[in-house]
C-alpha cells in the first residue's frame, strides 16, 4: 500500500490530524470534498500541488479508518 505512504499526521501539524504529506492539506478535507461532490479533478485542479494518488491515498485512508472499531467516550 505505498499511497498510505502519503499520509502522515504529525503533532503541531493540522492538530495531529491525518494530511497530505508536504501540505497542509488534511484526509478530512478531501474526503469533504468529494462528498459535496467535487471530483478528483476539480480538487486536483483547485489545489494543484495534490495529485490525483493522493486523492487516491486519502480515499484509501478513509476506507482503513473505517474498518477500526469506533472510540468509546469516556463516562
């Protein structure tokens, strides 16, 4: 999986949150994105320093995230 490569968090980055490495771009942004329905293309173009793997990546991302059990709040 070497696009999950693009993806990194890092402390005092975007909060710790999961981005695009290199930007300042976040997982959550793209994937916001593309469920207003903006397609790759439009977001790679309005934000040309992504590419269309890490639209890719953070699809990927998005699909492992989901798989982990949901975090249980404490009570």
């Amino acid at each position: 999986m070497l696009l999950l490569k693009r993806i990194v968090a890092t402390p005092g980055v975007l909060g710790g949150k999961p981005r695009v490495d290199g930007t300042r771009v976040g997982v959550s942004h793209i994937l916001a994105a593309l469920a207003a329905g903006d397609t790759a293309d439009e977001i790679v173009e309005a934000l040309p320093w992504l590419s269309h793997d890490d639209i890719k990546a953070a699809l990927l991302y998005g699909a492992y995230s989901a798989e982990r059990p949901p975090v249980q709040a404490a009570e």
